[in-house]
C-alpha cells in the first residue's frame, strides 16, 4: 500500500510500533539512548524496536527492527502490555506494543547512531531517569508480572 498524501505516521495519523525489553543473563535490560536525529524524545533512553510496517505481524516488525538496530537476532518470548504514547509537546500520537525477548544470534552493535547516542545494560533496580513512556510503563508491568529478577 502507497502512502499517496506523504503522511507521517505518529504526526498526521496514530502510528503503531513497538519495542523489546531484551534480557541478558543476568536479568539486565538492554536500552538505547536517544539521539537529535531520533523521531523524537532525544535525550530519553528507550527500549530498541520500531514501527509496524504494512503487510508484516508485529513480531515480525520488532524481529526486523532489532537486527537494523542493533545487528542481533531475537527471540520473542512473551508480551507485556501496549502504550498509548501521546508526546504532546511534539504533537505525536502512538500505540506501542511492548514484547519480550532474548538475543539469539549475532554481537550487539549501534547501527544507528545518529538515532541513538549510546546503548546500555540496566539493572531493573538501577534505571536512568529519563525514560521514555514506552519505556517506563513495559518495564513497570513487567516487575509487577514477573519480578526484577526473573525473565
């Protein structure tokens, strides 16, 4: 399907994307640090992921994300809740579905760093500060599932 008015998902219509929370052995969050060229929130860590492109699954979609990411390959392994993301400030409305996954391939590299200044392990007792909401609520409601210490 053709985007014949050149609208911008997120801005002229709600997009619909997603994220991962990827777990290391250790029980460690993996997130990204936001960059000016991000499509918005610089400055906010943010778990990898992207928006659903038309025609895939969103598992598909996050599947494809993180390996243009990050350059590893995951496995889904659960699904935690969706966000209504409404950056007012920046006038942007979206749906984010947040999963679950573990790295079954490849050795973790920013591929895009003009999106995202750094990428990190976190303790899910030692988080930054500035979280993005989609963010912060996924990781919220994944202690309360399941623990800081389970994944």
């Amino acid at each position: 399907m053709l985007n014949k008015c050149n609208c911008k998902s997120g801005r002229d219509y709600i997009g619909v994307g997603g994220g991962v929370l990827i777990f290391n052995d250790k029980g460690h969050v993996l997130l990204m640090k936001r960059a000016l060229g991000a499509k918005n929130e610089a400055g906010y860590w943010c778990k990898p992921g992207g928006t659903i492109e038309f025609g895939e699954t969103a598992e598909e979609a996050m599947i494809r994300e993180i390996k243009e990411e990050l350059d590893i390959d995951i496995e889904i392994t659960g699904f935690v809740n969706f966000t209504n993301h409404l950056i007012k400030k920046e006038n942007q409305h979206w749906i984010a579905l947040n999963f679950i996954a573990k790295i079954v391939g490849g050795k973790l590299k920013n591929m895009e760093p003009h999106k995202h200044e750094e990428i990190a392990w976190f303790d899910l007792d030692n988080l930054p500060e500035k979280l993005t909401q989609t963010a912060k609520e996924p990781i919220e409601e994944y202690i309360k599932k399941y623990g800081v210490k389970n994944n």
